[in-house]
C-alpha cells in the first residue's frame, strides 16, 4: 500500500464511517462515564434500569410519533433475530418479500427455510435498484426493507393496497436496522418496524427494537395462542410483556442502553426524526453531487430516488483501485469505507448517520480527492 499522508486540514474531525457499528458521539461515552459507578454493574430488573428502558421506550415513541395503541417492544440478539422470529409469530401462513440486498435476502431465507409456512413470494431486483410492490390477497405479511445497507437503496414504506391490518388483512413488517432514526416514515404505514441500535442510534449492537402496532400486537398474541411452538427466545409474544414491564426477556447489554438512550435524546433535543432526516439528507447531498461531478467516481444506484440519504454507495473508475483508497484512508484514521463484502464492486461505502457530521462528510470527499491524486500522480 501506497505511504500517502492526507494533510491535517482535509482530514475529517471524525473519520468513522462505517455502517455498523457507527460513530459513537463523545458526548454518549461521557454519559456511560457518569453511570459507571451507579448504573452499570446494576440489576436489569431494578428501578434505575427498568426506568431507562421505560425512557427508552417513551422516547422512541415521541420521535417516531408512534399512534395510540403502538407498542415499542425490545429484546435481545439484534434485529437478525426479527427475521426469525417473525416466522413464528408474525407470519401466518405466506410472507411477500423484496429482495434487493444481502439483509433483505436473508429474511426472505428465513421465511423460506421455516417449514411450518408456505413458500413465500420473493420478488427480487439486480442490487442498485428495487422491486415494486405486487399487492395481492395471498400473503398476510409484506416483509420491506427500508434501507439496504449491503447496496445503498432506500425504499419508501407505503401499505399496500388492499384489507387493513387492523380488519385481518396483511401486517407491513419492516427490517429498518438501517433506516430507523435516519429516514421519514409515517407509523400509520407500518405494523412492525424493527431495528438495533448500532447504526442511526449510535449505540452498541445486541439488542433490537420493533415498534408494534395494535394489528402486530394481535397476530402476535393469537399465533403465541394458537399452539405454534417457538423457542422463548424467539417468542414475540414474551418479548411483549417483558417490554410492558420495562424488561427484556434476559439480562440486556446496561451500556448499550446508556448509549442509546442518549443518542435519543440528543436527536429529540434537536428537533426529533425531521431533523434527523434534513441532517442525513444534507450528507447524501454533499456526498452524492461530489460523486456526480467528479471524472473518477459515481453514485452506484442509478436512480437518484432511490439513493440512500444514510448509506452511500460511489463506485470508482477502473484506474482507481477503491480497495487501495480504503487502506490509505484507513491508515490515516479514515476507516470503514469497504464496500459490503459480497457486493464485490470497485465501491466504497460511506454511512451518513445522524451522528455523523455533514461538515465530515465534505472533508472525507476532499480527501478522496487527494489520495486519488497521489495515487495517480
Ligand atoms: C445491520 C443490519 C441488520 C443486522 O443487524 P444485527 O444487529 O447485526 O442483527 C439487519 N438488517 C439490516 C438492514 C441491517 O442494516
């Protein structure tokens, strides 16, 4: 690898840019110093805990204005969890799902591996783009993915038309690991939108959260009901009312609660989800019109609707080896912009999460500019 030394004043503040885990703000790990000595090292099912998950709870309600009778549910494992898990206790009998990516193939696998359900209709699309929606009376779950962090494309989460959920007609169950903090979303569109806390809440990963509508909530309770066995761990039903009593199912990651909650109420304190929202898409900007004028990389998803405001892919010219800027990057404090490993594109991958700074987003572009420039020199 090239010996290339990005010069100070190009160098973003922060050179964190990467997908998951994300940058973790100071401000978060100062707040873990606080409560070193009184809430870590403390029991899950006493007060002080219960009252942080209860905060947490509440908070992720008012960003995400959830409407009355939505329920924030939490566990243990992360939201690859979610994609098992709801073959038990959220799909009936027949899930649709849109692949378009590494994470969106894997809960479409998850369905079709699960032999108590049919078949599910998997509707794909070349990574880079996206599947549309075929609305159809023989599913009773659309599994959506509200943004592709292998490929870079975002969706946007519209119900379907046909029966309400709430009349027993199919429930929206969306994998928004990615997207959740970072990407407008209307509750009233969705009954399941499940995440972990490692990408736009700038936590630490192990834990996901799935907010519930009352429809969600029903299926959930009458498959617990109705016999279907599912290992506990798995069992949304007990997740549920672990949830209402402030706990987890086991014993939760203390510090992983402390930071999220504190990258929640620094989003709140800011002016909640649209500002979240305006500050991701101020990054994709920077980002994207960069791509778009520079003679030596370009945005890797064509259409520009479908371009992730929090997850940016730019391809680079074959002169430009990205695997080679990612190293010198890295070795300048610049690290994780590698690409999704089984894209296997000349492509580097760049989070825009709330917490990253648009202002670093430019100085990262800067930089690009300059080792590309060394490299070819
Ligand atoms: C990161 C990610 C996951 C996996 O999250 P874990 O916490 O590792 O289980 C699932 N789906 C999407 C869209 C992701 O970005």
């Amino acid at each position: 690898m090239p010996a290339i030394v990005i010069p100070e004043h190009l160098r973003p503040a922060d050179g964190r840019f990467g997908s998951g885990p994300s940058k973790v703000r100071p401000e978060q790990v100062a707040r873990l110093q606080e409560l070193g000595r009184t809430f870590l090292g403390t029991s899950h099912r006493q007060a002080p805990v219960r009252n942080l998950v209860r905060h947490i709870k509440e908070g992720m309600a008012e960003l995400f204005g959830l409407p009355e009778g939505y329920e924030v549910v939490l566990g243990n494992g992360g939201a690859s969890c979610l994609w098992d898990a709801a073959t038990y206790r959220l799909v009936e009998r027949r899930s649709q799902h849109l692949v378009f990516g590494e994470f969106s193939a894997k809960f479409a696998a998850c369905a079709r591996q699960a032999p108590w359900l049919e078949e599910p209709m998997v509707l794909e699309a070349p990574p880079g783009s996206r599947p549309e929606v075929v609305p159809t009376e023989d599913v009773d779950v659309y599994a959506f993915t509200h943004n592709e962090t292998s490929t870079g494309v975002a969706m946007p989460i519209r119900r379907p038309p046909g029966p309400p959920a709430e009349a027993g007609g199919p429930l929206v169950v969306v994998d928004a690991t990615s997207a959740a903090g970072g990407l407008a979303v209307d509750p009233r569109e969705f009954d399941v939108y499940f995440f972990s806390p490692q990408k736009c809440f700038a936590a630490d990963g192990g834990l996901w959260l799935a907010l519930c509508s009352p429809a969600a909530l029903e299926r959930v309770e009458r498959l617990h009901a109705g016999g279907r066995h599912a290992p506990a761990f798995l069992d949304l039903q007990l997740a549920v009312e672990q949830s209402r009593q402030d706990q987890t199912l086991n014993t939760p990651a203390l510090a992983t609660l402390v930071l999220l909650a504190d990258q929640l109420d620094w989003l709140l304190a800011n002016g909640g989800l649209p500002w979240a929202v305006d500050r991701c898409k101020r990054s994709a900007e920077i980002l994207y019109s960069w791509a778009e004028a520079s003679d030596f990389a370009r945005p890797f998803v064509e259409r520009p609707a479908d371009r992730s405001p929090v997850v940016g892919t730019v391809d680079f010219v074959d002169a430009v080896d990205a695997r080679t800027l990612a190293a010198v990057l890295r070795a300048n404090g610049i690290v994780d912009t590698e690409p999704y490993r089984k894209l296997g594109r000349n492509q580097l991958r760049i989070a825009m999460f709330p917490a990253v700074d648009p202002e670093d987003v430019a100085a990262l572009c800067a930089a690009i500019n300059y080792v590309v420039g060394a490299l070819s020199a």
